[in-house]
C-alpha cells in the first residue's frame, strides 16, 4: 500500500504534438478559450532554439465587436513589426502561420526576469529613488511606443523584462492606435485607469499607459499600489522621502 503522505514526484514538462512543421512545444505558459502560450524548441535552426508560440483560437473568447483570439494574434503580430521598426526593444516575430484554423505567432524569447518577481505583487526594496529611475528608464520607452502611434494598454510589471540592464518589453496583444476609440478598454487589475472600469470603449490618447507607469513607479517607490485616498498617497511619499519633484511625476500620471 502506498504512503499518502509520500511527496508527489516533481512535475516534468513532456513534449507534445508539433505546431507547425518545425515547433515542438514542450511547456504551455498559459491556457485560455482565446488560445495558449507555449514555450518551444524551434528545429528549423541548428542547434535549436527556444521560442515562444502564441496561438489564437478562431471564436476563442469573441467580444461583440467580433474580435476572437485569432485576430488578436494578428494583430499582435501587426504591432510589434511597427514598434521593432520604431527601434523598441520587443520580441522579434519569427514565423506566423495558421493551422487547423487557428493562428500562431512564434517570437524570439525573451531573456531575462520580470520588473518584480513571480512570486511577488510589490519589489522587495521600495524606494524612491528606484521609482525615480523606473522612471527615467520606462518612461522614454513609453514615449517611443506613443510616438510610432501606438498605446500598449497592458502595461505592468510582468510584461517588463531586465536582462544584463537592458529593459525589454513584451505582449502587446491588447495594443491599438492612439486615436482608435472603438476598442474595447483592455488592461490588467490594478494597472487600469479607474474610469475604464466603468466605460467599454476607451478616449483617444495614451492615459492607460500613463497611469500604468504611475502605478509602477508607485509600487516602486511605497511598496503598495496607489490609494483612491489624497490623504495615504500623501502619507506614503513622506514615508519615502519623496522629492516633491517627484510627487508632482507621479500625481501627473495617476491623473485626477
């Protein structure tokens, strides 16, 4: 008779069936009705590499202005062709097909660790002088977005790689034109303007990435996410030793 208090044996990530000719997916990332994320070896090359593959499943999550997850994934791929152009440090598209229907994007992976760890919601150090230099370092590359014409609206830290002090930045499915006021709103709890939580389509403009990095820096600066509350943001940038010079930067992003 078996021990049930044995430990389970660890997890092994098994490859599974090719996608395409020369992808063999070994980890998936993430799974939902608008399609996976897979970590993969691509054997086109000698010696193999690893890639990422996102697919996008036709009729997979399919919002009522008809987009699904395989015209997210077109549209993806769109974007981060214009922002490689514009010299932004974002993946670069391997290879786009489509297979049983659905379509996949293959991308370069990224090196490297996220902004803030997995395993955390908030650096482990705040200060604000780290907060003074996220600033410095996203902000300009923020702007670089915006000015190729576009407004990432997913930015947080899990999509902000470092690697070797080299800042990349990554999935921009949810990404659309500065003046496109027909998309839905699309961000991530806790990066999202408070007004898009009560609106379906979004204003012209880049304010959901502006107050993303107002929110980042933030985190970075009082270890916690900005309070609705005047009174405990207050209290949290004299706790730091916040410059007033750099309250007034972030008040700006937060916006009103």
């Amino acid at each position: 008779m078996s021990d049930p208090f044995q430990p389970s044996p660890k997890k092994r990530w098994r490859c599974t069936a090719p996608i395409g000719v020369d992808f063999l997916p070994f980890k998936a990332l993430m799974q939902r009705g608008k399609g996976g994320v897979y970590e993969a070896l691509d054997l086109s090359v000698s010696p193999a590499r690893r890639v990422i593959i996102k697919e996008g499943r036709r009729h997979g999550e399919t919002a009522w202005d008809g987009q699904d997850g395989y015209t997210r994934v077109r549209r993806e791929a769109r974007v981060l062709h214009a922002l490689r152009r514009a010299g932004l440090p974002v993946p670069k598209v391997i290879r786009e097909f489509v297979q049983n229907g659905h379509r996949y994007l293959v991308l370069e992976k990224i090196s490297g660790r996220p902004l803030i760890g997995r395993k955390r919601q908030h650096p482990a150090r705040p200060s604000w002088r780290r907060a003074q230099r996220l600033l410095d370092r996203l902000g300009p590359l923020l702007s670089q977005v915006h000015k190729a014409g576009w407004v990432w609206r997913d930015c947080k830290p899990s999509h902000i790689f470092m690697h070797c002090g080299v800042m990349r930045l990554i999935d921009f499915e949810g990404a659309c034109r500065l003046d496109d006021t027909q998309a839905l709103s699309w961000s991530s709890p806790n990066y999202v303007p408070p007004i898009y939580e009560r609106e379906f389509s979004r204003r012209a403009g880049t304010m959901e990435d502006h107050y993303a990095l107002g929110v980042i820096a933030f985190q970075f600066l009082a270890g916690e996410f900005p309070s609705a509350d005047n009174r405990r943001r207050a209290r949290c940038y004299k706790r730091a030793g916040c410059p007033d010079s750099l309250r007034t930067k972030i008040e700006a992003l937060l916006g009103p």
